[in-house]
C-alpha cells in the first residue's frame, strides 16, 4: 500500500517570453506514470467538495491551471495533510490508496487531473469507513 508520505508537490518546466508563459508536463517525466485519461474539474463553488474518494489503482495529479484550490490528503490510519494548489507550473502526485477531497475553489478555478489509469468505477472507494478497512 502506498503511504500519505508519498503524495509531494511537484514543479514543471516553464518556458516564457513576452510571449507569455508555457508549462510541460509529460509522462514518465514530469509525472510519475503514463498519462491515460485527462480531465478538468471548473465552476465549484467555494462551499463545494469535490472527490470524497480513493483508488485502489489510479494515481493521479491534480494542477491547478487558473485560480486556486485545496486539496486534502488523508491515509485511513489518522495521518492527514492540506495542499494549496495555487501557481499553474505546480502540482500535487497523489498515489493510490489515498483520500482524497478538493475545496475552497476560487471562482476562476480550473483544476487539471492527469490520471494513470482509464475510468473504471469499480475502483473507486466512495465510503470512507470501506477505505479505512481496506488499508487497515
């Protein structure tokens, strides 16, 4: 099982000029996995949360492309943490096994997931106390 001791920041190459800016991220680089499915979660409301659960197999990472938001990280054996994404060249690694619940949205908020694996609801954890026993 993977530990909340692995879900860390990460930072991605910028490039810029008068231009503008641009950020890469790219697979088995930048992430550490193959980026299989890609979606963006926008227009929550401040008092909104998102997730509320875990993955027996995805991992993912979340990128705060515009606006900013929260992100809460617990392990089902007490241990929790609260990440701030709010810079577009940062993000966080989240490994499976892990809750995890994104709120306090900004309006302007456009949150980013890369995710390691294809959609297969059956495995999501959407119970908390299922996920407790699980890794336990």
């Amino acid at each position: 099982m993977h530990e909340i001791s692995q879900v860390r920041m990460l930072e991605f190459p910028q490039r810029g000029d008068e231009r503008g800016h641009l950020v890469i991220v790219e697979g088995m680089q930048d992430v550490p996995f193959e980026i299989k499915r890609i979606f963006y979660i926008y227009g929550s409301d401040a008092d909104v949360v998102r997730g509320q659960h875990a993955n027996r197999r995805t991992q993912f990472v979340l990128i705060n492309v515009a606006g900013q938001s929260k992100v809460k990280v617990k392990d089902g054996k007490g241990n929790e943490a609260i990440f701030s994404l709010n810079r577009p060249h940062t993000g966080i690694y989240l490994p499976r096994m892990v809750w995890k619940d994104m709120y306090d949205f900004s309006p302007d908020s456009v949150l980013l997931v890369l995710a390691s694996e294809h959609y297969d609801p059956a495995e999501y954890i959407r119970d908390y106390d299922v996920f407790v026993k699980e890794v336990n």
